[in-house]
C-alpha cells in the first residue's frame, strides 16, 4: 500500500523550512515529509551567494515607496514590509531561545542599512521619504544627511573620491541586519530531521494528483538511479522556487490557471580583499535605473557568510530560460499552457523598457559592471572584484481583467478552494517575510485548525495578530527584545 502522511513539503528552501518548523510546533504528531531534487538544501534562491541577504525592512529599499506624483508619499507598503519582517524576527527569536536554532551570529549579524541617491531630483524625493518615514514608530532612529563628512563617517567607500558639487544624500538605520538564509534554512531542518520529519534530498517530485479520498498521490523518483516511488499527502506545499508554477500546472488546481513566470538572472560582483571590507559594514541601496524591475535596484551590500565578511554589488541581470539555476532550458517553453499563452504576450508587449533594460545589462562585460560599480563606490578597482552568478528569479505574469496580462514582483501564494495544496510564485521580499507568508497560508489552508493554533502562535510571535507600527511603546519593547536575543542590538 502507497505510504500515506499528513504533509508533503516540495523543495528544501527557506520557505518549506518556516512552514514545516511552524507545522511541527503546532502539530508535532503531523508526519511530514520533504523533498529536495539536489544533494543538498538551500542550493537555490536561498543561497546565500544567491540573494543579497538584505532582511528586507523597507529601511532602504526605495521600490517599497515610490515617488507620487499626484500627491505626498505614502509610507504603507515600507511600513507593511517591516511589520512583516519584525514577525520573521519575533518568531527566529523564540527558536534561539527553545534551542532550535543555534548561534545567532551564525545567521543574523547586525548590519545598518543605508540609501544613497545622487542628483536634485532624487535628494529632494529622499528627504521627503525621511521626513514621512521618521515619524513612523517601526522606522525610529531614522537618520538623513546631505553632509560628506557624516556619510563619509557611515560608510567611506561612497565618498573617497567623490566629485565636488555634486548633489547627494543618504538615510541610515543602524538597526538593520544581514541574514544567511541558507545558514538559517540548514538549522531548521537539522532540527525537524532530528524530531522525526523525513527529509529525502536527491528526491525529485514529477507528478501531483488528486485522489477521490480528498488526498494527493506525489509521485517521485530518486536522482541517482531514477527509482520512482509514490506518497499520499492530505496537504501539499510546493516551495520549489521557479518550479512551483510546473507542479502546480501539473496538479490541474483551476487557480492556477492564467499564471506564467518571467525568469530573470542575476550577478554580483564581489570582494574578499580585507582592506576594501573593512571600509564598508552597510547595505547601501539606490534608485533603480529606469525600466529595471525593481529587484534589480543597485546595492553595496556587506554580507557575512560562515563568519567571514565580504561586500557585494550588483545584481547584474542575465537572461536564461531556465526557472531555476540547475533548471532545465526548456523551461520557458513548457510553461505554456492556451490561458496563459495571452496573459504572457501581454507583458511582452507593454514591458519594452525591461527587455530594453535586460539587453543593456547582456552587453557588459566586466569592466563596464565595474563602472557601475564606481558611480557608488569611486574608488572601486577591476582587479578587486570578481563576478559571481546569483540565482534565477521567476517573477510572476498573471491576467489582469483591465491590462490583459501584468508583470508583477513580489510574492504571491496560489492555493485551491478547498486548501489541501498550496504553492509560492515571484521573489522578493520573500525569504525575509517567509513567516507571515507562511501564518497567512496556514490561516487559509488550516481553517478548522488555525483558531486553536493561534495561542501557540502567540507564544512564538509575542504580537500575533497586532500592529506594532499603530503602538510606539510596544514597537520598542518587542525590536529590543528580539535584538537582544538575536545579538543585534546596536
């Protein structure tokens, strides 16, 4: 008889590691069990060469506030997004505490995060921001400056060499982090491996399909000898990056239906040479250039993996029709599907700038990236700085009743009616917001269940359910506490 469990989790990422560690806090008896296609976790977007690590807060990100023509800014999203990524921070901090996680050090590190922008027109947009964002509680500490000699004091590298009379300014928080979320997904396995759930690595899920008992048949075979075998699951995740959006074709959910995904790749150049790293502790953020999608906004990004520092910047982005990096080529192709094929033409057609953007970006070669490099960093030198490959983003084309088809960034959960199968599309803020991504999908996949989960959660995310930016007080006692916990105070 075909093995029957409560939950199958579809890709070792950041994302099937918060939902099967909150999963097993709620329901330890849940049987759960995971499937990786590689040798190994987190060895896609999760990587931490894959991604910037930024702990996306809105505190530097200027896409999360976007200049309005039409009237004032309006601090909604940035201050949605850090409320987002406080409940990430509240919930990794109970696990320090319980054990789960070890060393916070290990994959959090405080690092301040910065944005600079040059020019009249975009100093006078990023002193507004400040000034709406510096009365918003979750963005106290705020600090602008047009001065050279204080940005010169947060981070050198920007002002060594700069030209004289040039308009420029910066925001800084202290208060930011950087996060290996490779290092954080590891521990969470290692911790839900070794209290029972089963994770099969080298395991490639090929087929999803509903049973008349209301179940799923996962069918799957194992990379090193092609064994195919079959588990039933009465819930399914697929976490499987780019892919998600093939499994979920192939499980015939009518939800799906409409959806295709634009794969974007990216490099960053990078340095490990000591004497240029230890003149930069800081991501530093600016504007992005124009018809580049916004997770292409430049960044100088110190990052700490394995306890060793290093700065990088970028992304560069690169063209491949794979959804992931060890994807297929035919990845674009086969997506293809008659409601999707208009929605994707769409987009084709009204995203000029983009492929404008996309060819521009193909045409540099190592030097030119390094100019880019030196409109933030002027000093910056070729032989410094080496060119890395980060990962595939698979940002989402959907119908629109009014456009047709939109191209749109960020993240979205497609889940069916009746919640026993569930999967992410798009990219970031994503791993830095995987855990109320995850708390929404428990509450619309687990209706039955989530009102008797909700005082565990509490336990786990001290404001479950609250809106710290609505109350100062709160707002400073819950970002000491977690930066207590998680060594970031600053």
């Amino acid at each position: 008889m075909t093995e029957t469990v409560d939950v199958v989790l579809i890709g070792g990422g950041i994302m099937s590691a918060t939902l099967g560690t909150l999963l097993h806090e709620l329901q330890p008896e849940w049987k759960i069990v995971a499937f990786e296609r590689l040798s190994d976790l987190a060895q896609e977007s999760s990587n931490p060469w894959n991604n910037a690590g930024t702990g996306h807060a809105a505190l530097c990100e200027l896409n999360y506030m976007p200049q309005n023509a039409n009237g004032p800014l309006d601090p909604a999203k940035a201050v949605n997004i850090n409320e987002q990524f406080q409940q990430s921070r509240q919930f990794w901090s109970s696990l320090v505490e319980k054990g789960v996680l070890d060393e916070p050090s290990t994959f959090i590190n405080a690092t301040p995060h910065m944005t600079f922008v040059r020019g009249e027109k975009d100093v006078a947009y990023l002193k507004e921001r400040y000034e709406v964002l510096k009365e918003q509680p979750l963005f106290a500490g705020i600090e602008y400056s047009e001065d050279s000699r204080v940005i010169n004091k947060w981070a050198p590298l920007l002002m060594q060499q700069r030209r004289k009379g040039e308009p420029f300014a910066a925001t800084r928080v202290p208060a930011g982090t950087d996060v290996d979320f490779g290092a954080l997904t590891h521990q969470l396995f290692d911790h839900l491996t070794t209290d029972g759930v089963d994770l099969r690595v080298n395991h490639e899920v090929r087929s999803l399909k509903k049973q008349k008992d209301g179940t799923w048949l996962v069918k799957y075979r194992n990379t090193i000898g092609h064994a195919p075998n079959e588990v039933k699951a009465r819930f399914v995740f697929v976490g499987a990056g780019g892919w998600a959006l093939k499994l979920l074709q192939n499980s015939g959910i009518p939800e799906i239906k409409g959806y295709g995904v634009f794969p974007i790749g990216g490099q960053f150049l990078k340095t490990t040479n000591p004497k240029v790293v230890a003149q930069h502790k800081a991501k530093v953020y600016s504007q992005a250039s124009v018809g580049a999608p916004p997770m292409s906004v430049p960044h100088l990004d110190t990052r700490v993996v394995d306890g060793e520092s290093s700065l990088m910047f970028g992304p560069f982005a690169t063209f491949s029709p794979k959804f992931l990096k060890k994807g297929s080529m035919l990845d674009i192709v086969t997506q293809v599907r008659p409601h999707n094929l208009v929605p994707m033409l769409q987009v084709a057609v009204k995203n000029p700038d983009l492929i404008t953007y996309l060819v521009g970006e193909l045409m540099k070669n190592h030097r030119k990236k390094v100019d880019s490099l030196r409109i933030f960093m002027p000093t910056a030198k070729d032989e410094d700085w080496t060119l890395i490959d980060a990962g595939q983003r698979a940002q989402v084309m959907k119908k629109d009743p009014e456009k047709g088809g939109i191209l749109q960034f960020g993240t979205e959960v497609i889940s069916s009616a009746d919640g026993t199968i569930a999967g992410l599309l798009g990219a970031s803020p994503g791993a830095s917001t995987a855990v109320p991504i995850m708390l929404g999908l428990l509450k619309s996949c687990f209706p039955e269940q989530y009102p008797s989960w909700e005082p565990a959660l509490r336990e786990l995310i001290p404001t479950f359910g609250e809106q710290l930016n609505k109350d100062a007080a709160l707002t400073e006692r819950s970002t000491a506490a977690t930066a207590a916990t998680l060594g970031i105070n600053v």
